[in-house]
C-alpha cells in the first residue's frame, strides 16, 4: 500500500525551514548554499503559478478592525494580515446584499451584468431559475481550471451547487445560504485543511467565505466575557466578540498556509461582502457608535464600504493606499498575476496590483459606482425593476441617488463627515449635478457591456 505525500510531510522530511537556513548561514560555506538557495527559490516563484485565497467577512463594518482603528474590537490575525499587504481602506461592494456581492467577488462583474441582484426570486418563482446566472458567468474557478486550478469552495455561496461556480471541490450542494458549507468557521476548519495537503503540487483557489461574524450572534463564552460591560448593551458585545472568532479562524487557516510552506506564493485577499451596525435600536441615528446607518441594502459607507487587502510576499510592496477601489477589482486583479490566464474583457475592473506604478489605471480612477436592489427580485431577467438606489463616490464626495423621484438626493462629503450626517445636496446643486451626470455615464457603460455578454 503506497502512502500519500503532502506538502507538509514533504517539507518536514526535505528539513526545509527557517533552522536549515540559519544553521547553514553559519559559515562561508553555509552563506554560498543560502545564497544559492535563495536564488533557486526566486526562480522557482517565477516559474511557479500563485496559489490563491479569498477571504469574506460577512456582515461586517468598516470600522470594525483593530487596522482600521477601532477602540475595542480585537482582530489580530487580520491586523497581521494588513501590515503584509497593500490596504485599500477606501473599498467598496458595488451592492450592498450578501447574494449580488458575493457574486461579484466571484465574477468581478457589477450586479447589472452578472444578474445575481437578490437575495430570493420573485414570490411564486422556484429558486433554481436564479442559479442559471451564475452557471454563465466568467466565475474564477472556471476560469482558472483550464490553467490546472483546483479549487475550493467553503462557507456562504448562494448558487446551489458548488459546481454551478466551476469549482472542482466544496462543501455546498444545496441550500439558501450555503447548507452544509456553512459549517466552516464555526464548527470545524479541516476541509481546509485536507484539501490543501490534498491538492499536490497543483496550485489552488479557496473560497473562504464563513458564515462570521453574521447573525445568530453567538460566540464562544470566553469571547462573550472579554466584551461584556454594564457601559455596553449584551447586543453590542455579542456581535464584537463575533467579529474576533473570525479572526480567530482567519489567524487559523493562513497558519495552516504558512506551515505548509505555501505562504510566499500565495496571494491572500480579502474583504467584507456588505457592511453591518451593532447598535441599540433605540438610539438616534446622529448617536450611534462607529458606523453610518445600514448594513444590507443600505446606500450608505455602513452598508457599502470595506477594506480591501491584497498580500503576496516578496512581489508586493505593503503599504496603505488611499485609492478607491471596488470588489469588482478582486477578479482581475487575480488573473494578471497569473501567466497564460486572460482577463475577460467584460470585466470593468483593475489590477490592484499595478498601484505603485503612478499611470496604472488604478492610480487614474476617480470615483466608483454601485447601485442597490431589492431583497427579493421583481423580475429575474430585468436587473433595473429591483433597483431602489444609484450611488457614486469620486474623491471624498458621495451622492446618493433616489430610483424613485420623490426622494430627494443625497451627498455628503466623507472626509468632513465619514458617517453620512449632513446632507449637502441642497447647498452644493452642482456638485449633485456634476455627479448625477457621472452615474448617467457609468449606468450607459454598464448597459453596453451588458449587451456584449457576462460570459465572453
């Protein structure tokens, strides 16, 4: 009987590891054979396709990161994870609903184009007519599979299943949320980990989607206490103390990539796929601590904004960069780092990569666009019947458009006012002009790609 080799058993058995060096860089000798190493090892990258991991928050605040600043809450598995990647504090999902976001995280097409808008179908239409979208669109683990992917899928996923994606394996195969993929993170973290041992010398996509820090609220009791005061409401600590288990889980599985020796050629992404407020209810909006209203469905930064991270070491450089990007970058911005993978060109957005080269379309975007839609769909082939809200953010001014006409504009100025109190529209008509003429132009873009195909 023959006994399969993992990754880890082979690094452990080769001695390759941080001791080796060090225990050879202690003569000449042993400097030569690092160097040479070292040298083999860039060589080896180079030749080497990336291995890739996204990672979803889901129902997260913006501000609810320890590198995003927040007092209280603890996230230091992720906070480690920001100091090694470029961070984009000025990212955003185009929709602020779990099913459209993920699917755009999937794809990086807006909601318009891949179709995937809603939560749930229309009332008397069977669900499975929604999963026709997905089946169509240029979704990663398809269009990685013919460069000898395998790919996985854990956690929220919407598409039935997993297959409908062109993942090779998962855990999903039915369910709304993600039936028994929801089991990751909060039960159990070893179809990670048996898929990467699994996987070879393949390069691999994981999909980490886990159903964290969403609702039910209920951490581990020794979470639960580290947040309880008589100064907060039980609500508040419960959904903090939620926020640090996924951390936890975060910290778990890319030390699991590190043990593997897999971490150098593996790109890490991550980002929230809508926003959430922990708050009493009673509280007025003006009152309410560290977030703007909204969460789901919400055109506001507290439904629409998130931190983007992009990690690979030794290719990129760390660093904070004050650009606005959209999760529809993700997709592209995982196929250009691949040799011998095309980006469709339906796909709107940039590679986050190139932001240290000043003329790169990244570094010459100014504003980014997103509109939101009904929980439940109107009409499944007619994306605009569901659409409540257009909004647009260039520089630091943010309008919000009203679908509906007795709703007036709203616009605010972020940098003054990053949680959306005071509404300018009336002081500053041109700019509300300036920037309903700029979602016009993105909204006539968005339809003419729609009109060439998702899936070209």
């Amino acid at each position: 009987m023959t006994t399969k080799t993992t990754r880890r058993d082979f690094i452990r058995r080769s001695g390759i590891g941080i001791g080796g060096l060090l225990a050879g860089a202690l003569s000449p000798w042993g400097q030569e054979a690092a160097h040479a190493e070292s040298l083999r090892r860039e060589a080896r990258l180079a030749d080497e396709r990336p291995n890739v991991i996204m990672i979803i928050s889901d129902d997260q605040g913006w501000t609810d990161f320890g590198f995003m600043g927040h007092p209280h809450i603890q996230t230091p598995h992720l906070d480690r994870l920001a100091e090694e990647s470029l961070v984009f504090p000025n990212g955003y999902v185009p929709t602020s609903l779990c099913r459209a976001s993920l699917a755009t995280l999937l794809t990086g097409l807006y909601a318009s184009q891949h179709k995937i808008c809603n939560n749930d179908p229309p009332e008397g239409v069977d669900r499975r007519e929604m999963l026709t979208f997905m089946r169509n669109a240029p979704a990663l683990p398809r269009l990685l599979a013919p460069a000898g992917y395998r790919s996985l899928q854990t956690g929220k996923f919407w598409e039935g299943h997993y297959r409908n994606a062109g993942f090779t394996d998962g855990m999903t195969t039915e369910g709304r949320h993600g039936g028994p993929g929801l089991a990751i993170g909060r039960e159990t973290m070893q179809p990670l980990y048996r898929f990467i041992d699994d996987v070879g010398s393949d390069p691999f996509f994981i999909w980490y989607a886990p159903f964290l820090p969403h609702t039910p609220h209920n951490p581990p009791g020794r979470l639960l206490r580290k947040y309880a005061s008589n100064q907060r409401s039980a609500r508040v600590a419960q959904y903090w103390a939620m926020v640090e288990w996924f951390d936890e889980t975060v910290g778990e599985l890319l030390d699991n990539v590190e043990a593997a020796g897999l971490k150098d050629n593996t790109i890490v992404l991550f980002a929230v796929d809508n926003g959430w407020l922990q708050a009493d209810n009673e509280l007025p909006r003006t009152q309410r601590p560290f977030g703007a209203p909204g969460g789901k469905l919400s055109p506001y930064d507290g439904g629409l904004r998130t931190p983007i991270l992009v990690r690979w070491p030794e290719r990129i450089q760390p660093g904070y960069h004050r650009n606005l990007v959209s999760t529809i970058d993700l997709a592209p911005t995982i196929l250009q780092a691949i040799d011998g993978v095309d980006v469709p060109p339906v796909m709107p957005g940039v590679n986050l990569l190139e932001v240290d080269n000043d003329s790169a379309p990244v570094n010459q975007r100014h504003a980014v666009f997103g509109q939101i839609c009904t929980h439940d769909a109107v009409n499944l082939d007619r994306v605009d019947h569901s659409v409540t809200h257009q909004w647009v953010r260039k520089h630091d001014w943010k309008l919000i458009h009203y679908v509906h006409p007795e709703r007036p504009a709203e616009l605010y100025h972020l940098a003054q006012d990053p949680f959306e109190r005071t509404n300018l529209a009336t002081r500053y008509p041109r700019k509300v002009d300036e920037l309903r003429a700029e979602l016009d132009a993105w909204e006539y873009e968005a339809a003419d790609m729609v009109a060439g195909g998702a899936n070209e």
